[in-house]
C-alpha cells in the first residue's frame, strides 16, 4: 500500500489488517510521511484485538508486515516495482498521477474508497493474481489464458530468398549447420545462377 499525509490512519491499518488476515499475507505501508507511518502503527495496535483472527493475523504481520519510510514519491513507486505486489492500493490525494510509474502490480486499486476488498469479492475482473512479486512477468487470470494461441508462418521463394542471409548469420553464429543447410537446400538453385 502507498500512503500520503491525507490517509485516515484507520483507513490504512484496516486495509492493512485485512492483508495481513489471508495468514499469510503480505500487508507493507510504503509512506513519505512520517506522521502517517506514526498514526498507522497507532490504529494497528488499536485495531487488531478486535480481529476475530487475531493471532493469525497478528503473526502474518510479525513475518510478512511493514511500515517502511521513504524520501519521496518516486522512491515510493520505485520499491513497490520491486516488491511487485499481488495487490496495491495506492491511498493518495490524486492517486492517478502515480499510475505511470507502477509496472508491477497484480491488481491497482485507486483512492481511499478503493479497498483491496473489493477485489476480494466484487470488484473483478480476476482475484487470481500473482504473488510473490510475480507481477514483474505474469498478469491476472483472464479469458484470453485459456485460449491456445499459435503461429503460423508461410514464405515464398522470394521472402526466403530476402530473409536467408540474416538465417544463415545466425545459423552460423550459434553452430547449427543443419539450420543453415534448411535454407540453402532450398535456394542452390538460386544461388547457382
């Protein structure tokens, strides 16, 4: 979660404490402000006692939780990359403005009203997401992920021709003489004139 100086503290520690209840759960602040870290830490001590996982979640925030402060925006932005999170709710005032500087994330939830519940059970599109900072490579579960998509590749004798000299460079760079000899079986004739 990235979180600015107008983030209710209540707000931040309820969302947090709702990652942390998957047990185990990831739930990290990532913060400029000092004051927001403070008053967060504040309402997680306040808040989960209440949980009716409590021990669960109190242990998912022991082994997989924290409040990390950072100089600006950018730092921000440049560890969440990192991190690559499954899900992450950017808290901001204008949380918009962050969107092109996020690459890796499962699933992007914006504003304060955004909880990562939401995600959980109404929001969609997919809450199956990447962990474990997947999300440099792999997307959400989607339609398109049962589909079997294939190639199909077709030349003429002059493409081949076109493209030949860039095959056997390659070819002949990496050692397969029997790729090179695919394509100059097929072009002697030409070659010979």
């Amino acid at each position: 979660m990235i979180a600015d100086a107008t983030t209710r503290a209540d707000f931040t520690a309820a969302d947090l404490l709702a990652q942390a209840e998957h047990a185990p759960g990831a739930s990290i602040l990532i913060t400029w402000s000092a004051e927001t870290l403070e008053r967060t830490a504040e309402q997680l001590d306040r808040r989960v006692r209440d949980l009716t996982r409590c021990e669960l979640t109190l242990q998912s925030l022991r082994d997989f939780g924290a409040l990390i402060l950072v100089r600006d925006e950018a730092q921000a932005c440049e560890l969440t990359n990192l991190l690559a999170p499954e899900h992450l709710h950017v808290a901001i005032e204008n949380p918009r403005r962050l969107l092109p500087h996020l690459h890796h994330a499962g699933a992007i939830f914006l504003g304060n009203w955004t909880p990562v519940a939401l995600g959980d059970y109404v929001a969609g599109p997919s809450h199956v997401l990447p962990t474990s900072g997947t999300a440099t490579w792999a997307h959400g579960l989607c339609s398109n992920d049962f589909l079997r998509p294939g190639s199909v590749i077709e030349y003429d004798r002059r493409g081949l021709a076109n493209d030949a000299p860039d095959v056997r460079q390659l070819a002949d760079k990496e050692g397969l003489t029997a790729h090179r000899a695919s394509v100059d079986v097929r072009l002697a004739d030409l070659d010979a004139r």
